[in-house]
C-alpha cells in the first residue's frame, strides 16, 4: 500500500469514528457564541431554571444521542432512587453534561427516580451547603442514593455515556 493509499485510509477511519463517537452519545454543542454565556444560578434549582440561565445546556440535551438501549433498562429499575445533580451554571462541563443527564431523566421516564438539581457558584458554594455535604468539589456531579446511602457517583464527565454509566450505578450488585 503506498503512502497516500495510507493517508487517506487513515483519514476515512479518523471521520469513521468520529461519526461513531457522536452515535454514542458524545455529540455537543459548542457554538462560541452561546456557550459560556450562562447566568449565573445558585441554590437549589429545577431544570427549567438552569436551562432558561443557560441555553447552551438545553442545546446540548437537544443535540444529545442517547442508547435507546440503556434508556430501555433505565425504564425497568424498580428500586427507588434519589439522584442529586450538583453543577454550575459557569462550569464548561456542566454546560455540556447536564443537559444530557436531564435529557437521560425525560426520556427514562421512570417516576421511583427523582431528581433535586442544586447550582453552585465559583466558590462551590450556595446556602445549601450541598457540595461541602456531599463532599463535592468537581461539576457537574451526579450522585445516586437508594434510602440515603450513596450508590456511587458521576464525576464531570463520563468515561463512557452517561446512560450507561446511570445504569451500571443502579445495576451494581450490592448497590
């Protein structure tokens, strides 16, 4: 194979994947001029609130892929579990993962999940205290509970999708 056989072989695999990469959930948006233009949020929140604050993480539910697969097995946990969802509206990550989280929550629609949705500032603060509480100093951070006891958490962003991870949480034998 010669050299420019070569090249072009590995720039069809490098488009490949990413086109791949996006059908797993790892497509977001990133115009300039939305993101980073958040207001800023603090206290304990509701969806709505963060995404009229922040537009950019409403674009990225919208533009988000999720494993219809995993929303399926999301659906069919019987467990009842609390998710604490610690962000900030002025984080770039939060910007970009906790539309997505919610996006995961509308479509799993499964009513033994609740969701309580806290902001911080800067500072990782708001007259909760929730990230002191919950030992929080990374956003956004995703915490489950099942009667008060931590299952496990989500950090920033996730290593693989975000649903897949929400299940292996809920999943975990001993959990």
């Amino acid at each position: 194979m010669n050299r420019m056989t070569q090249t072009a072989l590995f720039a069809l695999v490098v488009a490949v994947s990413v086109f791949l990469f996006q059908g797993v959930g790892l497509a977001f948006y990133d115009d300039e001029e939305i993101m980073g233009k958040c207001g800023l949020l603090v206290g304990k929140t509701t969806k709505e609130q963060v995404y009229a604050a922040c537009p950019a993480m409403k674009m990225n539910a919208d533009v988000y892929y999720l494993s219809e697969d995993a929303i399926r097995q999301l659906k069919d946990v019987n467990d009842k579990v609390e998710v604490i969802a610690v962000l900030g509206t002025w984080s770039a990550e939060s910007q970009q993962q906790a539309g997505r989280f919610f996006r995961i929550m509308d479509e799993t629609k499964n009513s033994g999940i609740s969701v309580a949705v806290y902001a911080v500032d800067e500072d990782m603060s708001d007259e909760t205290g929730i990230a002191e509480r919950y030992r929080v100093d990374t956003l956004p951070t995703i915490i489950f509970l099942r009667n008060g006891k931590e299952l496990g958490r989500i950090i920033e962003a996730p290593k693989t999708t975000l649903e897949a991870e929400t299940l292996a949480i809920l999943s975990a034998k001993g959990a």
